[in-house]
C-alpha cells in the first residue's frame, strides 16, 4: 500500500508538470491573458508537495525493510544499522533518481512561493522552463525506473548495501551533489525563461544568483566530503584521482564558479548578459553530463553500456532535447541580446573575464579528458587519461587564472589603472618569487607542487587585501563571502601542493610488540585483535605513536569482513597534528606472523579539506547576505507602496 | 643477483598472465608490499606507480589498489626499477604487454593525438575571445 501511494504521487506530480510546462508556454504566448496563467505557481507548490511525499513513501520503505519492493530487497538488509538504511534510500539509482525529482520539485515550489523581482511574463516563461525539465525527470523515472516496483513474491532477505557506502560520509555525499545539480537546473530555467521573454536584466541576475550560489556551496561541500572520503575509506591516502566519477562532479563546479561571478557582474554592473546566459546552459549540461556518466553504467564499460542502453539512451536523449533547445533558443535570441554596459581590460569586469575564460578551458579540458577514453573505448582502443596528463594540462589555464584571482578583486569596475594598484601586485609578485626561490633551494620538488606552494602563499595573503582600509564592522557580507572563500581555494591549494610534495610513506611488516618509523613519527604494533560490528567482522591493530618523542596517540585502523555483501574494507586511522596527518592501515598477516602496515606521513593535508570548507563557507555567507539584503529591499518596496496607498486614501 | 632477477621475472610473469584465481591464493610478490631500500629508488617507483593503472580496478592506479594484480605489478616496478632499469622503459615494457590502457600518461600518437590538439586550441581560442574582447574596447 504504502509503494502504491508513492507511485500514484509521483504520477500526479508528473501530470502537475505537464500543466505548469504548458500553462506557463501558454501564457508567455499570448501575454498572460489566458486563464490558465493563476494555475502556474500552484501547480508548481503542489508538484513540491507531492513528489516529496512520494520520497518520504520510499524512505519509509526502506526504514521497515519491506521486503516486497524490489529495489528494498536489491539494496537494503535487515540487519543493518538504521542510519544505513535511511541512507540506501538514495544510495542506488532509482532512489537517487527520486531524490533528485524531490529536490527539484522542491526548488519549483520554492521559485513559485517566494520569487517576486522579475516580470510575471518572465516568471511564468521561468516556470515553464522548469516544467519541461521536471517532466522530463519524470518520464525517466516512471518508464525506465520505476523504484516503487514490487516483486511478485516477497524475498526472504535483502542482498545488502555496497559496504563501501556504509560510511556516514557518503550516505550525505550524494544528496549535496544532487542538491548542487538540481540548484543549477534552476538557473538554467531562470536563463530559459530571461530568453524567451527577452529579459536578461540585472533583475534576473538577481532572481537567479542565490540559486547559483546555494548550488555552488552544495558541489563545493559535495566534492569536498567526497575527496575526504576518498582518502580515508580506499585505504591508500590518495585524495584525488581524476577518476569520471569525481570528474563528473567537478565539471558542474567549475561552470558553476564561472556562471556565478558572471552572474554577479550582470547584477551590479548589468554587463555581461550573454556570456551569463551562455553560462547557465552550460553549467546544467555539466550536470546532465556528471548524470549520464554515473547513471548509465557507461564508466564501468562502454560495451556493457551498449547492451543496455535503455537508461543511458534516455539520460542522452533528455540531455539532446533540454541543451539542445536551450542552445537552439540562444542561437535564435542571442543577436536580440545586446552584450550590456562596456568595460576597459584593467577593470574587474576585464579581471573576471580572463578568469571566466580560464575556468572554461579548464572546464573543456576535463571533459576532454574524462570522454575521450569513452569515445575511443567505442572504436576499440582503449587508452587511460590521468593525473600526468590533467595536471599539467590543467596548470596551463590554472596558473594564470590564479595570478588574475590575486589582483582582480583590488580593481575598480568599470575602468581602472593598472599602476592604482602596483605595490599590491608587487607583494603578490614578491611572495611568489620568494617562495618559488626558497622551496626549490631547501626542498627537491616537482615544478607543479612548487608553483602551488609559491602561488597559493602569494594568494592567501593577497586574498585578504580587500579588506584592507575598510571598516570590517561595516564590510558587507557577500565581500567577506568572497575573501574567505578565495582565501580557502588558497589554503586548499597550500594543502594540495604540499600533500603532494612532502608525504613519507611507510611500508613495513611489523611483528606484534615491534616498531616503525614514518616521518618524524614512531609506532609500536602493541597487538591485533578480532572485533565485530553490527554487520561486520574486522581485525584491529593497536597501534602507538609519538611524534618526536612526544606523547603516545593510540591509533586503532580495522580491516573489516562484511558478509552481506562479502567484501572487504580498510578503515584507516588517523591522527591530526596542526602540521599534518598520520596516516595508518592494516593489511594481512605475513607467513611469517609479522602484520602488513601501510603508513604515511602527510604534511599539512587536512588544509585541503578545510579549505574547500572555508570556500564552502564563503559562498554561505554571500549567499545570507544577499538574501538579507533582498528581504530588506522587499520591505522597503512594501512600506512605500503602503505609503503610497495612504496618501492615496487621504486625497 | 641478475639471474635471480630474471628467474623472478619469469615466474611473476607466469603469475601476471595466470588466471585470476590462482594469483588470489598466492601470497602477494615480496615487493608488492615493500619498498625498495634505497629512497631516491622508492621515489622513483612511487611515481612511476601513481601513473599506471591496475586493471582489475576500477579508476585506481597501481599505487592505491589492494587487488593482486596491483600488488605484482608494483613488485615488478619496483624490482625493476631496482635493477636499474630507466621509469620510461618500464612504462614502454608494461604498455607492450597491456596496451596504453595501463599507462596514464597518454603519448602522442595516431589514437591519442586530439588530446593534445584540443589543448592547443583552446589556448589559441580563449587568447583570441581575451583578445577580440578588449581590443574592440580599446579603439
């Protein structure tokens, strides 16, 4: 009963799609007249409602293990923890495909509700546009993955979840990345809607910048716990591995940073209107492309793909029709756009630019690095592209973009001279030098880790000069959004660089009672000892260790046994110093009886993550910032159009 | 040392193309879990190993897998590279036997060539957008 409600609110919710898309196209055709125009915005409420009480169906589902539903008994086990269960609700495709349609349909609603600024022609073309998109989501869902699908006799157990996602980590990974998804498919509405009724105004800007930004801190954090992930489940320290999967989420970000800073020129300085909606497209084809690639199976074998098209066929068709009509529509409309106000090279507009420029290259080249394996893999030859080809491929557009990031935020809109702010160029240009000058004396360094040490020290102290000679009690929040959160791509960079450059790694096959050495720590093996969980069983190593001499940290890294289903897993250990990480695994038992250790010394790791956090931070607070400020022009609006109608009530 | 090098070779060779089942109840190759003594050795190995991929994973390069075939190919790298033997050559030994698709570097070749071009390109590209753009302001 409970799967069969689920299923008729998805229907429903579908069938609310289909109204507000051709409600909303009716009503941008004859201006409004129409009386369907007043079901729009409560068919899009509506639609929030009911698909999320569809998802909250499922999560139900799962919560009691009902055995019946088949996507429960493929994904779910009895005997898992609770919080497990929950997150297995999203931790397969049909689940996750739900999850998105929520979201989305919860943005709808959310656009609907509150979203005043922009001309109602423009809002119903908006909402329109949002239509199309949802129905196409729903299509998907209810022809291809159906997730309320019931077996004709119940299992008599559930085949488990992947215990690699039996993280708490990861069971919140992918609902912030959806959530970033869905946040740019609402843009890309926004810039659908701003074409066809022509309204690409710094208005729409406005309307569509909290989206934009409320996605880009969703990616940032996604992406953040996703590498953090990475390096302490895997077992091996790596937090980066230009695998499709991460690429798949970092190619939304990178469109998502560029359409942000476009989007914010064409709020305050109403230039750039094309290159903004150029962006918007583009950002949410990443997100259909980061789709198709985790959803089609395509990853795993292009061949497999091949015979079982059905689900990555309809992901690429939905993925032709919303691109390419949006890009149809562009092409039509973009000669009726005129570019907005002009700008000189040394102005932050001309800074912003460069930098769009630079992330879209960089954009192009992981895409092409993430899909030209696939093509070729298609005629049959299979190469691999990875870090030695990324990295340095990537600094081309990287490095410069960093140099512009430094200086661009002390320049003036509009037009600038570039001598106004020479000695703050110069402590950029001698920060870099020095730095670049002493890391390659005392250390032997690769050239990319030494330019990332020089550029991101040089960045992190000239990020901070913008809020010199301003009153801090005084600055406005979206500006010291800005500072943290390019003072945190500075900090992760440091991070990035020195991981690279200084890691120590150990391996050593350590008899109990014995001891090693990695870095400047030493650590005993005191013993190893079985130890189960809810659904596991593991080894433990005690391990204690002492940095310097100094205190003894205990460290207590697991290989884990899970039976359903069998697999095994390393759970690392770790211990955080302010200057790095230790890094710890257990692996088997020598013939001898000595124990496997894999250990790693990481100076200043942890500062990758907490930068992408501090980024994450940042586009928080710009983001509360322009909401505070929209409210208060709102009231603003409200008291004098109150006014108004008193006087008018007086005369 | 070098006969007993090449016997070494020879049975993990045996290994590397024996099925799947018979390498999992070997007990890993010596170096697959050992680093070499000599640290400007090991660091070599160590890069050349992040930029081969373990076939049996997902994604993974050599360096960060637990599969065994992983762990004889990092015994091969690092023996090797022991023996003195240049990174280069390794990877062109390595590619022989599987194919580019173990190496992450891509060369430059008949297959590969469009991923050089396409950067080559772009840099001309956005040189020309950033060029066009503020030249016209300018006059």
């Amino acid at each position: 009963m409970i799967a069969e409600l689920g299923l008729a609110a998805l229907w429903l919710a579908a069938a609310l799609a289909a109204l507000q898309m051709v409600a909303g196209f009716m009503a941008v055709r004859d201006d409004g007249s129409s009386e369907l125009v007043r079901l729009i915005r409560p068919a899009a409420i509506a639609q929030g409602v009911l698909v999320t009480f569809s998802f909250a169906m499922l999560v139900w589902l799962f919560a009691i293990t009902d055995l019946s539903v088949k996507l429960v008994v493929s994904n779910s086990h009895s005997m898992k923890p609770l919080i497990f269960k929950l997150s297995g609700t999203w931790g397969n495709h049909e689940g996750s495909m739900l999850l998105w349609v929520m979201v989305m349909g919860l943005a709808g609603a959310l656009i609907a509700a509150v979203e005043r600024r922009l001309p109602e022609r423009t809002m119903n073309a908006t909402l329109a546009a949002q239509g199309v998109v949802s129905l196409g989501f729903y299509a998907f869902l209810l022809l291809s993955s159906n997730p309320f699908e019931r077996l004709p006799t119940p299992a008599p157990e559930g085949m488990g979840l992947n215990p690699l996602l039996q993280d708490i980590g990861l069971a919140f990974h992918p609902p912030t990345l959806y959530l970033g998804y869905v946040g740019l498919s609402v843009a890309f509405s926004f810039a659908v809607g701003a074409l066809l009724t022509r309204q690409v105004t710094p208005n729409f800007a406005r309307a569509m910048r909290p989206w934009v930004l409320g996605a880009w801190v969703m990616l940032t954090v996604g992406i953040t716990a996703g590498s953090y992930w990475a390096y302490y489940e895997l077992g091996w320290g790596g937090w980066w591995f230009w695998d499709p999967v991460e690429n798949a989420s970092l190619m939304p970000w990178l469109a998502a940073t560029a359409l942000l800073h476009s989007a914010s020129v064409l709020a305050s300085r109403d230039a750039l209107r094309t290159w903004t909606i150029m962006l918007g497209v583009v950002a949410f084809s990443m997100s259909m492309v980061g789709t198709f690639l985790v959803r089609s199976g395509i990853l795993t074998s292009v061949h497999a793909f091949a015979v079982d098209p059905e689900r990555g066929s309809f992901i690429l068709v939905l993925l032709g029709i919303f691109i390419g009509g949006a890009l149809l529509l562009f092409a039509l409309r973009a000669s009726t756009i005129s570019e907005g106000q002009r700008f000189a090279l040394a102005s932050r507009e001309g800074a912003l630019v460069f930098n769009n420029v630079m992330l879209s290259a960089i954009l192009a080249i992981v895409l092409l690095g993430t899909l030209y394996p696939l093509l070729t893999e298609a005629f049959d030859v299979r190469v691999s592209v990875g870090p030695p080809y990324f990295n340095p491929v990537g600094a081309i557009f990287t490095v410069p973009m960093l140099a512009v990031m430094a200086v661009g935020p002390l320049l003036r809109w509009r037009r600038d001279r570039a001598d106004r702010i020479g000695r703050e160029v110069a402590l950029f240009a001698a920060l870099v030098l020095a730095a670049l000058i002493l890391f390659s004396l005392l250390a032997e360094m690769a050239i990319l880790p030494l330019l990332g040490l020089a550029l991101g020290i040089g960045l992190a102290v000239a990020s901070l000069l913008p809020l010199r000679g301003r009153k801090l009690s005084r600055t406005p929040l979206a500006t010291w959004g800005m500072v943290t959160a390019h003072f945190g791509i500075a900090v992760a960079l440091i991070g990035m660089a020195s991981e690279s450059a200084f890691t120590e790694e150990r391996l050593a096959a350590v008899a109990e009672g014995g001891s090693t050495t990695v870095g400047p720590w030493t650590i005993e093996l005191q013993g190893v000892e079985p130890v189960a969980g809810p659904n596991w069983t593991a080894i433990q190593g005690r391990l204690a260790a002492s940095y310097d001499g100094g205190e003894v940290k205990m460290l207590t890294p697991q290989s884990r046994n899970f039976w359903a289903p069998p697999q095994q897993t390393t759970e690392s250990a770790l211990v955080t110093r302010w200057n790095g990480q230790l890094y710890a695994v257990v692996g088997d038992r020598a013939p001898d009886g000595r124990w496997q250790l894999r250990l790693w010394w990481k100076p200043l790791v942890p500062l990758i993550w907490y930068g992408g956090l501090l980024v994450a931070l940042g586009g928080v607070l710009a983001l509360i910032g322009r909401v505070i400020s929209d409210i208060r022009h709102r009231r603003l609006a409200a008291r004098i159009a109150q006014r108004r109608a008193d006087r008018e009530a007086m005369a | 040392m070098r006969r007993l090098i090449l016997l070494l070779n020879a049975v993990l060779l045996c290994s590397l193309f024996g099925p799947a089942l018979a390498q999992d109840t070997m007990p890993p190759a010596p170096y697959a879990y050992r680093q070499l003594d000599d640290p400007g050795q090991e660091a070599a190995a160590q890069d050349l190993m992040e930029t081969l991929r373990c076939l049996k994973c997902q994604s993974q390069s050599i360096a960060d897998s637990d599969a065994p075939m992983a762990g004889d190919m990092r015994h091969q790298v690092r023996i090797r590279i022991a023996a003195g033997e240049s990174p280069d050559d390794i990877r062109t030994w390595l590619v022989q036997r599987y194919g580019d698709y173990v190496s992450y570097k891509p060369e430059v070749s008949s297959t590969t060539w469009p991923l050089f071009a396409i950067p080559v390109l772009l840099i001309l590209l956005a040189g020309g957008i950033l060029v066009g753009r503020f030249r016209r302001r300018g006059a």
